[in-house]
C-alpha cells in the first residue's frame, strides 16, 4: 500500500518516465512527497525508494544532503532570511535578529502553533532588493524590520496564500506532455555513442596496468 | 561615456511587463533563431558559435564552442542547462529564467540541434520555485508551438526537454556534482580527470553543461552572426554580458553591458547602471566576481570589465557579480560571512576544504566578536595557504573542485587590503563598526 495518494502516485510515475534511469527521478519525488505531507516521512522514503529502485538508505542519504529536503516536520511556512555578503551589507544581520524576537523562535527553529520555521539563508539570488526572504521559496521582496512584521501579519492572516502556497508545494505548473522523440532512434542514437566511445577506449587501453588490448 | 551603442542581446524584451509570455515573444522574433539553425548544417550552428568566441558565462568562462568540439559529431548523448545559480551575489540567470524563459528554452534547443542530442534538461536551483513555474510554463507552450519535441517546426529533428529542479545545495553548481543531483545522488563532485564532462557525464555518456545565460545568447547569435557578436567587446571578451551590481550603491540591478568597453567604475558611478555609491559615501572595496573572488581596493576601478583584464589583477570575472562595499563597511565581519557561508556548503569530500573551512569561521568569529589574538592572522594566512598553496590567483588547488580553493579568497585579499583593520578589532577587543 502506498503512502502516496493515487493521484501523486500517478504523477510520480509519469515523473520517472521523464528520465532515462529512474534513479534521477529521486529528487523530484522527493518535492512531490513534500508538496503531500510537508517534510519526508520514514514512510514515504519507502515509498521513493520502491520506485526508483534505491534502498530507504539511500533517498535518506541524498535527501539529507539538500537544504530543501526535510527529514523532519517543518511549519506551514518556512521563512528564509538571506544573511550572505550582499544583505549583510543590506542589515541582515540586524533582520534575522528581529525576525527571532518577532517569532520567538531561534533560527532553524519552529513556532509553537507550527505556522512559522525561521530559516538562516545562503545567498537567493535577489540582491538588488535586500535583505532578500523568501517564503516557502517564494521572493517577498526586501524585508525591513517593519515590513517583515506586516508580512508575518499577513500570512497569519492567510491574505498571501495565492502567491505562497503552503510550505511543500514547490512548482503549481505541472508538466502537459511527456517525451516525444522517438524511443527506438533514441535508443539507436544512445547505442552508436556508446559503441563509437567503446571503440576509441578500446584504441588507447593496454598502456595501463593490466596491459590487455 | 560609459554606455555603447552595443545592443541588448539577453535583455532585449525585460522593458515589457508580459516579457514572458509566448505572444510577446513571437512578437519580438521568439524563435526565429531557432528556426534559422534548423535549416542549417548542425556543424554550421556550432561554428557560428565558435566565431562568437562566446566565453561561458557561468563562472569558469571556458569558451563554448571549444566546449561543443570537444565532442566528435554525433557523439553527445545529453545536453545539460546549469541554471543552479547560488553564487553569492549572483542574480542574473534568475532573471532571464523568469523574464524571458522561451529565450532560454530557444538557446537550449538550438545547442541541442547543434549537438544532435535528442534528450535535455535544464537543472535549476530549487529556490526557484518562481522561475521553476514560469520556465515549466514555457517548455508547455514550446511544446505546443512545436519548438519541442517531436519533428521541430517540420524539420525531421527531435529533442525533449526537461525541467529538472534541484533542492538546495550551491555545490550543485559545480557541472559534475549538477550530473551527480541529477542522478538522484548526493551533490558530490567528481573526480578529475576526465576534467569534462563530454568524456563521462550524465550516466557516464557524453554530455555538455552549459549555463543560463550562455545559451540565452545563441537565438540572437544564430540570426545575426557569430563575427557580429565577435566584433563586440575586445580580446578574449567578447559580446555584451550581464552583470549583477549589489551591495552599496545607489542602483543596484542586472546591467546587460559591452565586455571591456566598459570599466568598474562605470559599473558602480555612471547613472545608466548603480549610480554611485550609496549616500555619496567612499568606496571602500569591491568584489569583481562573486564571493569565490578575490576583493580588489579602489585603486582597481578602472579595470575594464574583461575576463583576462580582471585575471591579470589577480582576481576573477567569475559570474560577473559585482558587490561595493562602503566606508562604513566592517572587512572583518564581510569575510566571516563568506566564510561561513563556504563552511556550510562544503560538501565533505576533501580534508582541506571540509576541515579548514570550518577553522577559518572560528577564527573569524572570534576576532569580529573581540576575542582574537594578534598571531590569528597569520594562522588565517597558514589554514588558507593549506587549502590553495601560495595564496596566488588562479588558486592552486588541493580539492576535487574549486570551492576549497575559493574559501582564501576574501581572508588573504581583506588582510592584504585592511590588515590594520583585522588588528584594531583585536586591539580594541571589538568590533570599531559594531
């Protein structure tokens, strides 16, 4: 039995059918089991690793790897404040320090109501407006200490759940098709590389060790 | 004056506000290049591109086209788009992702017809859940429109496409730890050599990683002519590129201007880009290219925004991000952070990275906080020298990758620039800007 709902098993299959080795699908299932349940249970793990073909271990040792992929439970929304050298020159610092008291929470933790995770940030890639957060990966804008306050009022309020969906939710536009080359040329193609690389190998080995060739 | 008549190659459609949107493209000649390129020789793309001399726009600048010739015709397996931007202060592909992704999407799928590949993704940074939207929203439409997939525009050549995101890590960056993620794997770079993935890449095929912005040249490349792109720019420079100007400065924002026609001091004062620096302060210092870079003085400012001219000064062009820093800036607090920064994003694999990362941030710390000791400067110097031997530029390397060699980058440059300023916080026992 699957801890995917029919509906996101479905995506995910058609997500693995994208690649040529479903091992690369690992990541964006691992998005998907977010976008159901918000972090990465031991279950859904399982789960990943049936239909990639890894063991448990294995999604959990890539998953643990990622800022991205969480292992345990997180808030409706993650609040990510970038404290990198361009909003550090922007009051970063100062933010984060505010964003703390404002929540009540220490950076990397988790409000009580389980609304807000505050996250200390590497560079987001918005620096001409600092101090750059997003929320739930998306950019809010340049945060001041008055504005970072209306905003956590705001999403309290829940008036920006159309532009911040809640925290797992990574893409809202889903693929429309799947792959339209044709599989037998592309499977021709992929062979005739490899046999044509197989062969200038073939050409150089026996300079090695083994000497064979 | 320091803005050329050189024309807006990426930027071109940024001014309006449905820039990303299908109908504004086809507007403005969206995929006319691509529909050039396909009633061309393949071999013929590729050497227009070469006749750019378009040098990769990702950070390491290595030529595109030597890129592609690496590979014999017909031998690549997968393209790959390395659209996982996380160098700090570096936002420029992030901006053509979400203004102009059919511009990308273009770019991609000309490199594939050049290439013959029929199979690519793009990886972008999972932080892009915007750009992640807008670009899965193109490659929909493109697909719609007959630009991919299938037969393309009637011309028996077929390529998929793929958006692919990552989930977080700024080693991913680094072309074979991007093919690692996008196996499924831990962001682990590989090790050298083969030094190109166009030996052993994706799955141990043949595969070329080009970057966002490199690939977003290639329309108007295609239409107008590698010499006339070549005839932009000078030296080994070629072309406008985008710059990202942050930091303390008036304007900051991503400026499309002509390599080397244009210098720094440009960059940060001319009101066309930053505007000078903020509230009319000094310039204190300014990194050139990302935080990987080493930090040049004033004295540097009117250096042209080249890649060897950059080189030859001792630091890099690197993502053509550019960072002001201002008189009241604390050096001792900026090279902390960055440090702090590689320490985290260090992927594990080699002792002088992992190890001096995290040492180097201590010792940081505990001079920005008001504890360190006057001999902590040579120590930051001797970790450093550990890590990229002769503190030099292009950095020795003792790593898998280049993160480990980056990390000295601001400690050695800010204690050559400001020693005096490292020793006041540890005479005064604290920080003089807190």
């Amino acid at each position: 039995m699957s801890h995917l709902t029919p509906d996101n098993l479905t995506r995910a299959k058609k997500l693995i059918e994208l690649y040529p080795e479903r091992r690369s699908a690992l990541i964006p299932l691992c998005h998907l089991v977010q976008e159901q349940d918000g972090w990465l249970t031991e279950e859904a793990m399982d789960d990943i690793a049936g239909l990639v073909g890894v063991t448990t271990a294995e999604v959990r040792g890539t998953a643990s790897f990622y800022d991205m992929l969480h292992t345990e439970p997180v808030g409706r929304y993650l609040v990510a404040v970038c404290t990198n050298i361009a909003c550090l020159l922007g009051g970063a610092t100062e933010l984060l320090e505010h964003a703390e008291a404002s929540l009540g929470v220490r950076s990397g933790g988790t409000t009580a109501d389980g609304l807000f995770t505050l996250e200390e940030a590497e560079c987001l890639a918005d620096c001409d407006r600092t101090v750059c957060v997003q929320v739930n990966h998306r950019y809010v804008g340049g945060q001041t200490a008055e504005s970072f306050d209306a905003l956590v009022a705001d999403l309290r309020a829940g008036r920006l759940d159309t532009t911040v969906p809640p925290h797992g939710t990574l893409v809202r536009v889903e693929r429309r098709v799947g792959l339209e080359a044709d599989r037998a040329v592309v499977a021709e193609q992929r062979a005739a590389a490899k046999s044509a690389r197989a062969a200038r190998e073939a050409a150089v080995a026996g300079s090695g060790g083994s000497g064979s060739g | 004056m320091a803005t050329t008549d050189a024309p807006k190659i990426v930027t071109s459609r940024l001014g309006y506000d449905d820039s990303h949107t299908m109908a504004r493209y086809l507007a403005t000649g969206g995929y006319e290049g691509l529909r050039k390129a396909l009633g061309m020789h393949p071999e013929a793309v590729a050497a227009e591109v070469d006749a750019a001399s378009l040098l990769g726009r990702g950070g390491a600048g290595f030529p595109a086209g030597r890129k592609w010739s690496m590979l014999r015709p017909n031998d690549v397996t997968y393209l790959v788009v390395n659209g996982d931007e996380s160098e700090p202060a570096t936002f420029k592909d992030h901006l053509l992702i979400e203004r102009d992704p059919h511009q990308l999407v273009e770019g991609t799928i000309i490199a594939a017809y050049a290439l013959q590949v029929n199979q690519a993704f793009i990886y972008l940074r999972g932080e892009f859940a915007f750009g992640l939207e807008r670009l899965q929203q193109a490659v929909n439409e493109a697909y719609e429109h007959g630009a991919i997939g299938k037969d393309i525009f009637g011309s028996g050549f077929s390529v998929d496409l793929v958006v692919h995101p990552g989930a977080g890590a700024y080693i991913c960056g680094e072309e074979t730890a991007l093919l690692e993620s996008l196996e499924g794997k831990r962001g682990w770079p590989r090790i050298k050599p083969p030094y190109f993935p166009a030996a052993i890449g994706l799955y141990g095929e043949p595969t070329v990683v080009n970057n966002v912005e490199t690939l977003s040249n290639l329309p108007w490349i295609v239409l107008n002519g590698g010499a006339a792109f070549a005839a932009l720019g000078a030296g080994r420079s070629t072309g406008t590129r985008l710059f990202a100007l942050s930091g303390h400065v008036a304007r900051p924002g991503v400026y499309e201007t002509e390599m080397v026609k244009t210098t720094f001091r440009d960059l940060i004062y001319d009101p066309a880009y930053g505007g000078g620096v903020r509230d009319g302060n000094d310039l204190k210092a300014f990194i050139p290219g990302g935080a990987s870079a080493p930090w040049f003085g004033p004295d540097k400012v009117d250096l042209p925004l080249g890649q060897d001219e950059v080189g030859e000064a001792g630091s890099m062009l690197g993502s053509g991000s550019v960072v002001v820093m201002d008189a009241t800036t604390c050096m001792v607090r900026a090279a902390w952070r960055i440090t702090k920064f590689f320490a985290r994003e260090s992927c594990g694999q080699c002792t002088p990275c992992r190890e001096g990362s995290g040492w180097l941030e201590r010792i940081l710390q505990r001079i920005e906080l008001g504890a360190g000791r006057e001999q902590d400067l040579d120590l930051l110097l001797d970790v450093s020298d550990n890590i990229s031997p002769g503190l030099a530029w292009p950095p020795a390397q003792t790593t898998i990758c280049v993160l480990g060699p980056s990390i000295p980058s601001s400690i050695f440059s800010g204690i050559r620039l400001f020693r005096d300023e490292f020793l006041l916080h540890v005479k005064e026992g604290a920080c003089p800007y807190a």
